[in-house]
C-alpha cells in the first residue's frame, strides 16, 4: 500500500504547508472545522476507533455545531479513518466518509499522501460549506489548523 515511512519523513515541510494551506482554505467558507492527525502505528485493530478516541481526547466533540471533522492515518499500519461528528455525520452520513477514505487510500498507493490529504480535504470542506456556511456575527476558529503527528 505505502512505504514505511518515520513520521517526520511521511510528508515533507513543503507538503505539510500545502496540507495546513488546504486546511485553512476548507474552513474560510464555514463554521466548521477539520484536522488531520497522523502516526506511525494504530494501537486498535480497527482505525475508526482510534479516530474516535482522538477526537475525543482533542476535545473534537466540543465545537458550537458539532461539526469537526478529523482525517487519521496510521502510516505504517497502512490504516486511515475520517470520522466526523454528529452534526456533519447526520447531513452526510457513512457513504461520504467511505468514499472519501477511498479516494485517500487510492492515493496513498501511489505514494502521493499529500494529494490524498488535500483532496480529501477539498471535499470535506465542501460538504462543510454546503451543510455550515460560514456566518460573520458567529464563527470563529474553535480548532487549529495544523497537522498533529502523534507516536
């Protein structure tokens, strides 16, 4: 699937830049909100679950219209998961979410994990937009906009 990578090697400086610039263009026209979190290993059999209790230990859940949205990839695992709160999981449902990990996974075949990333993170800014437009009086970045590398 993809090479094993050390974490500070999966993606380049300039490729991170490209990540963060995506992250921060998807959530210009919406209220709601996206990270991406990567490690070498998932410590559950299934990545979904390990999305979940990354969510909740970034306090993911907490966002104004539960509209968060996170993008785990375990790199050497070969394992990924978008899991989306239940404000944008309600409006979009599972299919969305599966179809975006198999954009992501038929990427990162092809070794190209930050167009993976950023396309995926193109999509799910649109749906964000579509669901959570962007309102002036209320919105305000609730999470930052980088990419968290864990173990």
């Amino acid at each position: 699937m993809f090479s094993l990578f050390k974490k500070s090697e999966f993606l380049s400086a300039s490729e991170k830049d490209k990540i963060i610039t995506a992250l921060k263009a998807a959530e210009l026209q919406t209220s709601g909100e996206i990270r991406v979190y990567i490690e070498s290993r998932c410590r559950f059999v299934d990545p979904l679950d390990r999305a979940a209790e990354i969510f909740w230990s970034m306090k993911m859940d907490q966002t104004q219209e539960r509209n968060a949205v996170l993008i785990y990839v375990a790199v050497k695992d070969h394992q990924m998961a978008i899991l989306g709160d239940e404000g944008i999981h309600k409006k979009v449902g599972n299919e969305f979410w599966n179809q975006e990990v198999a954009k992501m996974r038929l990427h990162f075949q092809r070794e190209h994990y930050m167009d993976a990333l950023v396309l995926v993170i193109g999509d799910i800014g649109k749906a964000l937009v579509h669901h959570f437009p962007y309102d002036s009086k209320t919105d305000k970045n609730e999470l930052p906009d980088d990419i968290v590398f864990g173990k």
